[in-house]
C-alpha cells in the first residue's frame, strides 16, 4: 500500500522547504517519489530536491486542477508500477485548488493507494492579504487541508498571529493548525500532526458532500453556466468589471469557477547569463513595483554567479527575498508568476530580452 501525502500551500508559502525537512527527519529509511507540478513552463523546484535523491516526475504549463489531470493520473500509475514507493508526495502547483487535486487522486481507482494527509502550508504574514485579493484559490487550499502548516511565525507580533489564526479557523475548524516555528519541530513531531484521523475524515467528508452539492446542481445550471462562460471570456477583467463572473468570490454564486491560468500568468524564460549577487537583489527589490511589473507573487530562480563557482538560487515573495549559494544548474532558469504581469518589463529587468 502506497501512502499518499499533498502539500498544497499558495505561492511562496515555503511547500518545498517543509517537504525536505520532512524527507531528512521523518521519512527516513522510506522509498519515495515525488509529483510536482509547476505553473508555468520554467521548472525550478526540482533541482533542489533532486540533491536529496528523491525520483522525480515534473510536470509544467498548467496546474493539476484544470489541464493537466489527464497527465497527472497517467503519471501516477506510472510512478505506482514502475517504482512501487512506499510515499508518494505530490507538490501542486501554488495556485492549484487543493479539493481538485485530492478528487483527481481519487479519479483515478487505484486499490493500492490511501490518501494520507492533506496539509496546506500557508505564510502566516500574508493571510489576510491572499484572501482578500485571491480568495477564490487561497481559501480553497485552507478548506480542504486537514492541517494548515503556518510558515514564518518565528519573530511575527502576537496579536498578527492570533489574527491569521483565527481568519483561518473561520474557514475550517476541523483542521489541525501548526504555529510553532519550524526550526523549533522536529519533523516526526509535523508529520505526525498532518496524519492525525479526525481531520483527515473531516476533510474527506467535505469533498464528498461538494461533489453531490455538484451532482445535484448539474443539470440546472449547465445551460446557464454554458452562456456564462462564454461571456466570461469575451473581453478581460479589471477591477470594474460589471459581468458578475467574479460574484462568486463574494458569495453570491458558485456556478462558475476560474480556473488558475484565467488569473494567474507565469514569466519564466533560460539564461546563460551571469549575475552578481548584489544584482539579484537589487532585481528583486524592483520586483514590488506593481505598476511597472503587474502583481508579482512569487519569483525563483538558478543563476550563473559572476564571482564565483557556485550559483545563485534565489526567492521572492512580496515582502521578503532570499539569494543564496547553491548547486550548477544546466543553464539558467528565471520563473516568475503573479496577477497581470508585464512579461517584457520583467524579461528587461533581469535583462534576458
């Protein structure tokens, strides 16, 4: 029996981090495959999890919850009879919805696998924010997980948690919800709270009570939701728009639902070329700049270093960046994703274009 684990969490959130220190301290000694899915065409990820001697399965341009489910039931048979792995993980993509990709687990029929933990690893300083403007995935992630995992909580101001906490309980109390810092859990301790039964169930009887609230809809609303889906992509939206195929963000509908590439755009593109570390940062810091760049998110990357041999792997998140050394990659890769991203002034900011 091949145990299932999804780490969903929106972008930036800190899913791969969690995921390799669950892979150095709580399972170990077992034989696991993971399948992560990247939006957008640059897969980045990969290379620092390839260091650990996990197999790999990527798939990019597209999220699990819409294009690529095909794919990703294909490759997960593949992976059950090819390696026979005692843990499978899967990494969806940071705008993927997280009840989309337990139902494409179970769409699948295979007898040999159980769904083991649904965790959501969410940023706990950026909470409010994420519901706010990308409700409708973001709080998705939050219902479905059957443990919300909250990243960089060390140092944060007490009554900032306690707020974020309780935003998140509002949209699921069943859920077991880690708050203490990472560096303070060993991971046998994390790992044993995302498999804890009574959420797991909770979480199971909410997909399940969705899928016949959809069933019994269907047929009322095919004929409408058609005409409406058509009228949502006859023109873009902005913040005026009047055509109520965001009304459902707000409560007022939830026949129609966006899928990630509706909202989200990813930039990503290879390179050669080399870089200081002081001009990745300096890039980054631009990157907040909303105006010139659109709504960027979440940005990651592997570049040639101009001072030294090892590269620069870096991250970004609004707020907060890394740049750090690491492994060679095969070339450069850039990938950055957010909300009506300026595609050339990013590709001109790290002067690729």
């Amino acid at each position: 029996m091949t145990k299932i684990d999804i780490f969903s969490g929106f972008l930036g959130a800190g899913k791969t981090t969690l995921i390799k220190k669950l892979i150095k301290e709580a399972y170990t000694g077992e034989k696991i495959v993971l399948i992560e899915n990247e939006f957008g065409e640059i897969g980045i990820d990969g290379g620092f999890l390839k260091d650990a001697g996990i197999e790999i399965t990527e798939m990019n341009s597209g999220c699990i919850c819409c294009s690529l489910v095909g794919n990703f039931a294909e490759a997960l048979k593949k992976v059950l009879a090819e390696f026979a792995p005692d843990r499978i993980i899967i990494e969806p993509s940071g705008v993927g919805k997280l009840s989309d990709v337990i139902k494409a687990v179970e769409g699948i029929g295979e007898k040999d696998i159980v769904l083991n933990s649904f965790t959501t690893v969410a940023d706990a300083t950026k909470c409010k924010m994420y519901m706010k403007n990308f409700g409708e995935f973001y709080n998705n992630q939050i219902e479905h997980a059957n443990s919300i995992i909250l990243s960089r909580t060390d140092g944060m101001n007490e009554e900032k948690l306690a707020e974020s906490i309780a935003m998140l309980k509002e949209k699921n109390p069943s859920a077991t919800i880690i708050t203490t810092a990472w560096n303070k859990l060993d991971g046998k301790a994390i790992l044993d709270a995302m498999e804890h039964r009574d959420t797991m169930k909770a979480a199971l009887e909410l997909i399940e009570e969705e899928q016949c609230h959809e069933h019994e809809h269907e047929n009322e609303h095919d004929h409408e939701h058609e005409h409406e889906h058509e009228h949502c992509h006859e023109h873009e939206h902005d913040e005026n728009c009047t055509c109520g195929c965001h009304d459902h963000e707000h409560g007022h509908d939830h026949s129609h639902h966006h899928h990630a590439d509706e909202v989200f755009v990813s930039c990503g593109a290879e390179t050669a070329k080399k870089y200081t570390k002081e001009e990745i940062e300096n890039i980054l810091d631009k990157l907040s700049d909303e105006k010139k760049y659109g709504t960027v998110l979440r940005a990651k990357g592997i570049v040639d270093n101009a001072e030294g041999d090892e590269w620069l792997h870096f991250d970004y998140v609004p707020g907060e960046s890394d740049v750090r050394n690491g492994s060679a990659g095969v070339i450069g890769r850039i990938c950055v994703i957010g909300s009506k991203i300026n595609e050339d002034a990013v590709k001109q900011l790290f002067g690729i274009i």
